[in-house]
C-alpha cells in the first residue's frame, strides 16, 4: 500500500480516471433530455425577445388627429397580446418583482450602504498596497482608459426616452377625449374603483392589481375570444333592441304630447279671438255708435256771432227828492 501510495504513475492514473469520468457524466448531462430542453427554451426565448424588440415600428394607422403615434404603441401591443408568452410573462414578472423589491426593500438606504463599502474597500486597498508593497492595488486595477457612453448610444437613449414619454402623453389625450370609448370607459371604471379601493389598498397593491390585470385581461381575451365576442354581441344586440324600444315609446310620447298641446293651443286661440269679438260687438258700444252716427252738425242751432240786444228799452227810475 506504501508502494502504491508513493508510486506517481498509479497516483497520475487515478486523476486521469477522475477527470475522464467528470468528462463523461457532464457529457452525458450535457447531452441529456434536460439540458436539451432547457437549450430549446432558451432558444425559444431569446427568439421571442428578438421578435419583441423587432416590432418596435411606428404603426401605419395614424392617431384620430392624423398624427403619426410612437413605435411603443407597437411594442406594448405586441408584449400584452401574449403573442410571445416567453417574453410576456418575464417581463410580468420582472414588473411585480420590482413593485415587491421597492415595497419590501429600503433600496436607497442598501445602495448607500454598498457605496460606502465599495469605496472603503477601494481605500483600504490603496493604502494597504502603496504601504506594503510600494504600489497601491486600486492603481493596478485601473484602466488604461476610463469608460464613456458614447454620442450614439445616448442619442439613442434620448430618442427612445422621448418616443416613452410620447407614448404616454398621447395615450392619455386619446383616452381623455375618447378616441376609442371602450379603452376611455374602461379607464373610468378603473379609475372610480381606485379611489374607493385606494382608502383600504396601499399603492404597492394598486399598482400590482393594475399591473395583473394590465397583463392578464388581454390574455384571457385572446384565450376565450369567441365565446366572449359572442357575449358581447349578444348583450350588444339587447341593448340594441332595449335602446330602440325606448327610442319608439319617447317617439311616440312626444308626438302625443304635441299634439295635446297644439289642441291646447288651438282651443285658447280660438277663446281668445271669441273673446275680442264680444267686446267689440257688446250693446252699449252698439249703441254708442248709432247715436254717434246719426247725429250731424246742422241738427244743432247756430251759435249766436254778436251781443245780446235786449228789444224793450230799459227805464231810469228817478228817486223822490227829500225836503226837509
């Protein structure tokens, strides 16, 4: 057992075996149904997300208003049409992951944290390496060249954050001014029931109710969409039909309506004018305007043009003188 113990040949012989059995069992994992499936899957995914990012086109239909829209208008109706369910559901849970990392998680007080470690480290090393060895460890891992983002990637950057903010900038307009009255009426339902909801439901919960149903809704649409559209057609049809009932009965109300009132009118009218015409033939005004008719000027005597001459010849009486 020494001998073989201290023999390097048996000892070379034992690692070569060692490493030719490692060999074989990766191979044979690596080459496995396991790690079959998992290189179609990832294949599969990473051909989801090209196709994901390649539907980023700026739609031919245009806005109501004739503007061109945003080429995320494309790629948020790609993501939540679950036509690459791969991507879709990654990209939902990376959204409800961060809502829980931003609930659960003080992430500004970890990152301040990780800084001043990561440059108390940094420090210590310099100090540590110019001390003991002449040359800090920090200078050693420098780069020859400090990196920067170059002029193409941050016009990129800053086209597609402005292409974002577009989005929704238009998005909300359309809603707002109800270019399509199912998205804006479905946005009222939703808004009326967060500001009940936002009373008992903290915004980490709204925003992951919204979140599930932004992604969820689209998808049990597209699962059930015939049954569904049948529903709908089918409560269309009955509201239809209610609608126009409602329509004849108001029809039909209003022209009895006008018509009561056009008798109304009619009958008023008709007092009215019966009215004026009793006064204006009653008796005394008859009456009045015979008299005033038959009377005429010669019927009265003539007024007298000079003075009155009194015919008999007035006599001065004289008074008796009184002697005394």
């Amino acid at each position: 057992m020494a001998d073989s113990a201290s023999d390097p040949t048996a000892n070379g012989n034992s690692v070569d075996s060692l490493k030719g059995n490692a060999q074989a069992a990766y191979s044979q994992i690596a080459s496995g149904p396991v790690a079959q499936n998992v290189k179609d899957q990832s294949a599969k995914t990473t051909a989801e997300f090209s196709n994901l990012a390649n539907s980023r086109q700026t739609p031919s239909q245009p806005a109501a208003t004739g503007q061109p829209l945003t080429h995320y208008h494309s790629f948020f109706s790609e993501l939540l049409s679950w036509n690459n369910p791969r991507a879709s559901s990654i990209a939902y849970a990376s959204v409800v992951s961060l809502i829980f990392v931003a609930r659960y998680l003080d992430v500004v007080r970890y990152t301040f944290k990780l800084t001043w470690m990561a440059l108390g480290v940094t420090v210590l090393a310099e100090i540590a390496g110019k001390t003991i060895l002449g040359n800090g460890l920090a200078t050693q891992l420098r780069p020859r060249k400090y990196y920067t983002v170059p002029r193409e990637t941050l016009d990129s950057l800053i086209g597609d954050v402005h292409e974002l903010i577009n989005f929704f900038v238009i998005e909300s307009q359309r809603i707002l001014f109800a270019e399509n009255v199912s998205a804006s009426a479905v946005a009222a339902i939703g808004a009326f029931l967060s500001y009940y909801l936002v009373k008992i439901v903290p915004y980490w919960g709204l925003a992951l109710i919204a979140t599930t149903l932004l992604f969820f809704v689209p998808l049990v649409y597209t699962t059930n969409q015939e049954l569904i559209d049948h529903q709908l057609k089918q409560a269309s049809d009955v509201f239809n039909t209610q609608t126009e009932q409602l329509r004849q009965v108001a029809s039909r109300h209003t022209s009895q309506a006008t018509e009561i009132t056009k008798q109304y009118m009619g009958d008023y009218t008709a007092k009215a004018q019966q009215m004026i015409r009793g006064r204006s033939t009653s008796p005394e005004a008859v009456h009045k305007s015979a008299h005033q008719s038959n009377l005429k000027e010669s019927d009265f005597p003539q007024a007298p043009a000079g003075d009155f001459k009194s015919e008999v010849p007035i006599k001065s009486e004289e008074e008796p003188l009184i002697t005394a």
